[in-house]
C-alpha cells in the first residue's frame, strides 16, 4: 500500500522506520531502572515511591497578588510552587528605573526588595514547600531574599528546599537576560554551589535549561546537546574553583521541554539520563551515583500553544505531559490553555493542574517504572538521538568549548536554522498545525484574558519609595559597600549577599553593585 509521504521523520529530522524489531535493542540489554547508566529512571521505584511533583509556573503584577494564586494552586492540589519574575528582576532593575517603565509586573511577579518577597511569602510554610525560581542574572539575590524569608519564619536555611534556574549560558544562547560577561557570571553560579553545599543542603543550586533553547526554535537533539555543553561549562568551572564535583553535582538539576513529537520526546527523557550518566563519570570522575543522576523538571511547551482555537492546546498539553511522565520526570508544569494569548487566568491554571493530576492518578501510567522501556521504537530513538546530540557535543570540544562556541555565535546560528526550517514547514504544509494551517474554523473563540491592573506600576513605585525611606540608610550603605569590595576579591558573594538584602537594600542596588565592578556584557555583532 502506498505510504502517505516518501520519509517520516521526527521533529529533529530523524528518519522513522515503517516499523522496528528486536534489533533495535542493545546487545547488553536496556538495563534496570535505578541503575546505572540510568536510561530507565533514576529510581528503582520511580512514581510507585512518589509521585512527580506537580508545578505551575505562576507570577504576575505585585507580590500579594502572586501570593494569592499560589495559595489557591496550593488549595488545588499543587505540590510546589514555581515563581515567574517580571523583566526588571530579572536584569536586576527596580520598579521605578527608567527602563523598566511599563514592564513592572507584566510577565511575572515585580520583586524589588525583601518586602516583597515577604509578601510573595507570606502563611507558605517553607519547610515544607519546596519552591523553584525560574531566575538567572539575579539569582543569588533572589535566593538571598527567600534564605532571609525562611529565617524571618523560624526556618533555617539546611530545612528549605527547591531550586534556582541560576543558568546564564542559556541566556546569551536564547533569552537574553543576561547582566554581567560571563566570567563574572559563572563565579556568581560557583559561589552559589560553594554556599549552598554548606549552609543550604537540600537546595538544588541550578537548573540548567533546555526548556529555552528549545523555545527559541532547537530541535530536540540541539536541546541535549547545547544542555549538556552548558553543564559541563559550569562543572568545568566548579572544578576550576577547587570544588569536588561530588560534593556540587548531586545539587545540580535540569529543565527540559515536553514537546509535540510524542515518542521522540520520550526517548529524548531516556537518552537525556543516559548521556549525563555517562557525561559525570567518564569526563568528570564521578564516583558518587547522586552525581550520574540526571534529575530533571519538565514544562509544556509554550511555543507550540496556538491562539486559534485555543481550546486544542489542552490536547497538546496533555500529549507534552504525558510524554514527561512516560520519559520519567522529577517535576512538571503544565501550560495553561490560553498563553498564547495572555497570561494564565486562575481557571486555565487550575484545567492545567487538573491535566497533571489525571495524568497521575487516573492513567494508569504511573504505576509501573518505564512502561516503554523495551519498545523498539524507543529504544531506536533513544539511541538515535543520544548518538545525534554526541556528534554535537564533539564538535563544540573541537570548537574550544560552549563559551567559544556561544560567543562566536555559533550555538546561536543552529538555532535559528532549526527554527527557520521549521516554520518554513509549517508555511509549506509539510508539518500540519491543527487549526492554523489545516482544520481552521471561521468562529472565534471567546475566552477570558487575564489583564493587569494598569495602577499597579505606580502603586509598585510608590510602596519601593516607602520601603527606601524606612530601611536604616547607613545599614544598607555599608552592606553594599562590602558586597561591591568582596566583587572586587574573591570570597564567596552569597554572606555579602545575604546581608545586602536583609538591610532591604534592593535588587537594582546589588546589581548595580556588581555593574560598577564588572561591567555589563554586550553580544557581539555577527555577519
């Protein structure tokens, strides 16, 4: 019978065969879960012992306002919570710099100083709620601030748990926040390893991101391979500063997207696993099987999230979620049905929740460890795509490493090839996308946007201004004149840090601090 099309391939590129068979299968077999090289699970009970944690993503205008959806999500049945900031803070601008004028508050929560992150907060037991902050040029400051809120609680900082992204290289790849040039950066991310392995234990100092690179247009392959070229920068860098990496590594995270290709998604989870596994041993000497565990979070994506007909991103959602639980996640947020037209409102963020705990609890899915595991499909992927991203990683080492290959703006130009090809196949119908070049409806849907109060900038400038004029002037002076010396030294940031933000200096002060020491990083022009 004649085929469809002459080639099926995954969203990588890579060739489908019509059908798989028992040589698909390594001759040594595919192992057990919770052994190494972990390609099954990191865990030999996976979520027959606990349940992935379930996330959703949440920030929007002040920190009351933020505060309340994370108690509603919390009275829903969410397990951790994970914090959006808005522009400003993350490029460590406060509410009222000139730059930030209309920005305060739109794509997450506005955090200026201590006060906010009090409110942020506020009745959230944090010895018992883990919480990720998806931050990164900020983020030894933002995680000083919640060190500084646990205390003021009663909880000390070996009880908190949670992650920080705290993943610049991503930034300069695919997003752009970035602050400082990347030396001074990298020993903000290495100081914050250093610090949390004595006085924070339980938190995981970075998640190092794929999610964005593969918003930016990757394929999946890129995704692993510019992933791992990252962590190994930071691991390299870690070392460089004296740290053994079994005594950092079992700290470290990563965040990976759940896309629409179902089974390459899957296998890509499994050969994620596979190479770090073999990444932390072979290249870097692990001996501790906390180090070789890739432990990850997932999220929907984003770009894949239609505004036609946006009631069918529930399916996609729920097809993305399903291939992170499938491919063994530690953690997953799923996206709310109407983010391709504004931020999430409280009923779309709880349909979302509502899709995990299906997922979880209904399914059926999560009751036995790797339920593809064996699949000859999967095994063929999972190979594949390891191998693909391998060949990756092989030519950034001849390059020099990821921070050559970032600033030559090569990492930058795969990108954005993989993403041009894909849209040039969305336009030419070679890739069906339900309901926007196929299936479309005249109708439009009518559903509720989440809007932003439009006084709240102003409130937010006004409540920064009492907050400067009701702090200690010469406490914060003086902190911030230490944390500027200790820039120009070389001890640990984060106990400056820390003191900084308990005098409420604010986050425009520590970064601009930090600025007047190091400079900020301009990309440089490529032809």
């Amino acid at each position: 019978m004649k085929e469809l099309k002459p080639r099926f391939e995954t969203l990588s590129g890579i060739e489908l065969k019509r059908s798989y068979g028992p040589d698909a299968v390594r001759p040594e077999g595919i192992g057990l879960p919770g052994e190494f090289p972990y390609t099954r699970g990191i865990q030999p009970t996976m979520f027959r012992g606990k349940l992935c944690t379930m996330r959703q993503y949440a920030g929007f205008g002040s920190a009351a306002e933020t505060n309340q959806r994370f108690t509603y999500l919390l009275a829903h049945g969410q397990t951790g919570l994970s914090v959006a900031f808005d522009l400003p803070t993350q490029i460590g601008m406060d509410s009222d710099h000139p730059l930030a004028a209309g920005e305060a508050g739109k794509v997450g929560v506005a955090i200026d100083s201590l006060h906010d992150m009090e409110a942020l907060l506020n009745g959230i037991p944090l010895d018992r709620v883990s919480t990720s902050m998806t931050i990164n040029a900020t983020a030894a400051i933002l995680l000083a601030m919640y060190i500084a809120v646990a205390k003021k609680q009663g909880v000390a900082p070996k009880q908190i748990s949670g992650t920080i992204q705290n993943d610049i290289l991503k930034e300069y790849i695919a997003r752009g926040t970035y602050i400082y040039p990347p030396a001074f950066s990298l020993r903000l991310i290495t100081d914050v390893f250093a610090y949390c392995q004595r006085e924070v234990p339980n938190w995981n100092t970075i998640s190092i991101s794929g999610y964005h690179i593969r918003e930016a247009g990757s394929t999946a392959v890129q995704e692993l391979a510019f992933t791992f070229g990252n962590a190994i920068t930071y691991v390299q860098a870690a070392i460089d500063r004296g740290l053994d990496i079994d005594d950092f590594a079992p700290r470290l995270s990563f965040f990976f997207n759940a896309h629409n290709d179902f089974l390459e998604e899957i296998a890509k989870f499994r050969a994620a696993r596979r190479m770090w596994a073999r990444i932390a041993r072979d290249r870097f000497g692990a001996k501790n099987p906390r180090s070789q565990m890739l432990r990850f979070h997932a999220q929907t994506a984003g770009s894949s999230l239609t505004a036609q007909q946006p009631d069918n991103n529930v399916v996609r959602v729920t097809i993305q979620g399903l291939a992170a639980i499938l491919g063994g996640a530690q953690s997953l947020h799923t996206n709310s049905k109407d983010e391709a037209l504004g931020l999430p409102t409280a009923d779309a963020a709880r349909l979302a929740l509502r899709t995990q705990q299906i997922i979880a609890f209904e399914s059926g899915v999560a009751n036995t460890v790797d339920p593809v595991g064996g699949s000859y499909a999967i095994e063929a992927l999972t190979d594949a795509l390891e191998q693909e991203a391998t060949a990756y990683l092989d030519k950034i080492d001849a390059m020099g490493g990821m921070l050559a290959a970032i600033e030559s703006g090569w990492v930058q130009k795969q990108i954005q090839d993989a993403a041009y090809t894909y849209q040039r196949a969305i336009e030419t119908k070679a890739r069906v996308l339900v309901g926007v070049n196929e299936f479309q409806t005249e109708e439009e849907s009518e559903i509720p946007i989440h809007t932003l109060d439009p006084a709240f900038e102003a409130a937010q400038v006004t409540a920064l201004a009492r907050a400067r004029s009701g702090r200690d002037a010469r406490a914060v002076s003086s902190a911030l004149e230490r944390l500027a010396q200790a820039a120009r030294g070389s001890d640990n940031l984060m106990p400056y840090i820390l003191e900084a933000v308990e005098a409420y200096a604010t986050i425009g002060e520590v970064s601009d601090g930090f600025r007047k020491v190091h400079g900020e990083y301009r990309e440089a022009l490529t032809v």
